[in-house]
C-alpha cells in the first residue's frame, strides 16, 4: 500500500515542477495538459496524503500501539467525525 501511495506522491510532485519549469510554462498547450493533470491529481491526493501522514505519525508514534486502551478509543470516538470532514470522506 505504501508503494502505491508513494508513487503518486512522486507523480504529484513530479507535476510540481513541471508547472514551474520555465520551457513548460513557455509552451502553453503542454502546460494546460499539466495543470489539468494536477488539477485532477489533487482530488485525491490530499486525502492520500493526509492519510499517509497520518499512518507514519501512528506508526511512529509508539504510545498508541495499546489495542485495549480505552481512553484512546475514547479520543478517537470524539475526533474521527472531524477528520473524516476534513478529508472528505
């Protein structure tokens, strides 16, 4: 799954530049190909990559590995309707 995630980080970020590169911007058509391109790339990369950080921080984050931990249960129970809003599930 991260493999996946991490390629279309790469692809999004790829676009980036490409829409900085001078020699593209010089050459409208090739550059509206592009903006269109990341335009749609940004439809779900947002919640890709908010997704992603958030499953590095989890994992990194030794303190919440607790399966019975019922305070965190608790925490997670309060805050998910805001994070689901937030990534526009």
């Amino acid at each position: 799954m991260f493999k996946k995630l991490k390629d279309i980080e790469v692809k999004y970020t790829d676009l980036e530049s490409l829409l900085s590169d001078s020699d593209v911007i010089s050459r409208q058509p090739l550059y509206q190909k592009y903006a269109r391109s990341m335009q749609n790339s940004m439809i779900w990369w947002r919640p890709i990559g908010n997704m992603r950080k958030f499953t590095l921080w989890w994992k990194k984050d030794k303190r919440y590995s607790g399966e019975n931990d019922e305070e965190l249960k608790s925490i997670v129970k309060e805050e998910m309707p805001q994070l689901r809003e937030q990534l526009n599930l």
